[in-house]
C-alpha cells in the first residue's frame, strides 16, 4: 500500500498531520528533453497565479513594470537655423527679420546683413552665428533691445553691450551682441565689411 508523505501544520492549538498529494502537471513535462522528462522552474522564480487562474495577493509586486528596461527617450535640440546660401533667395526688412525669428530675438530697422556662417567653439561645439550693420548708434540699438528683451542676461560694454540667454545659465543657447564696427568681433569673418555709414553692429548667435 502506498503512502502519502503528510505535512504538520499548527492549527492554533495542536499539530495536525495533512496528507499531501501530488499531481501530474502536464505543463511541467519539456517536450524537448528525452522520454519527455519532467523539468523543475529555475531557482528565483515565482509563480503569480493561484490554480484557478486568478492572481495571488501580492503578485503585483513580482510582475516588471513597463517602464522597466526602457531606455530614456533622448531629447534633441532644434535645427540651427539655415547659412546664407541655404535659405531662400531675399533680402530686405521681412528676411532680415525672419532671420532674427530662428534665433528667438526681435529685429531691427534698417539693417545690412553682412554675414551668416558656422563656427567650431573650444570644446569642439559650434556655434551659429549671422552679423548685421545698421546707422544708429549702439546706444539706440541697445535702448531698443532693453524695451523687448529687459535688462537680465544682459552685460553693458562701452560702447554697446551683450544679452546671453536664459539668464544666468553657465552656457548661454543663444545670444546678442551690440558694438562699433571699430571693436574686434564675428564680423571681421564676413566677405562683406561694414558700409562707411554703419555706427553699430549687431551679431546674433545660437549653440
């Protein structure tokens, strides 16, 4: 006669023997192996589901999250805005100021745009760059750009003066420079140099 192994249980005031069963499991058998072998779950593993199909109290823990081997979505930065001889075929008030659009900044009555190129920063970043000329003064040019764009970020030179933006940020994305065609500056990069008339230069750029 066979017998049953048993499992002692405490039930609170004495130890009860349970006989315990097995039971064919036709999940458990590999296929794949010889004679069709029973094969054991590797060690660590759990199951969450009770007989019935229904999951166990606590499985929620054991299931992975869908966020779970994912990798970050990586976030890439807007194009730079198109060199010269990328963008469209015009000059005048409406490119100039579309020009300033793509840079994020207002523009500015009557300007000569010199120049637009890309330069390799120290670092080996780049930077975007375009230059204009205008007749007004950099004292004007910089009035005009306090009224739209405020006073921080912004560093007075004399004559002129820079806006790095945002505020504070130990690499600006983008900024605006103001000074005298006499100053060192971008310009001096361009083919085209500064007409007699023009007192300011105005040179935006975007890393």
């Amino acid at each position: 006669m066979m017998r049953h192994p048993h499992v002692v249980l405490w039930s609170g005031t004495a130890l009860v023997a349970v006989p315990f069963v097995f039971t064919a499991c036709s999940r458990c058998t590999d296929e794949s192996a010889p004679g069709g072998s029973a094969t054991q779950p590797p060690l660590g593993s759990a199951s969450t589901t009770s007989g019935n199909g229904g999951t166990l109290p606590g499985a929620e823990a054991l299931a992975p999250t869908e966020s779970q081997g994912e990798e970050e979505a990586s976030i890439e930065m807007p194009e730079p805005p198109s060199l010269p001889e990328a963008r469209a075929d015009a000059s005048g008030p409406d490119a100039n100021r579309e020009i300033f659009a793509d840079y994020g900044f207002p523009g500015f009555s009557d300007l000569t745009h010199l120049c637009g190129k890309r330069s390799l920063e120290t670092g080996g970043g780049r930077v975007v760059w375009d230059a204009f000329s205008t007749p007004e003064t950099p004292a004007v040019v910089v009035e005009h750009y306090q009224q739209w764009l405020g006073t921080r970020g912004f560093e007075a030179e004399s004559p002129g003066g820079i806006w790095r933006l945002p505020p504070g940020a130990l690499v600006p994305d983008r900024t605006l420079r103001v000074y005298p065609p006499t100053s060192t500056g971008r310009h001096q990069l361009c083919e085209q140099p500064p007409s007699k008339e023009a007192q300011s230069l105005i040179v935006i750029e975007r890393h």
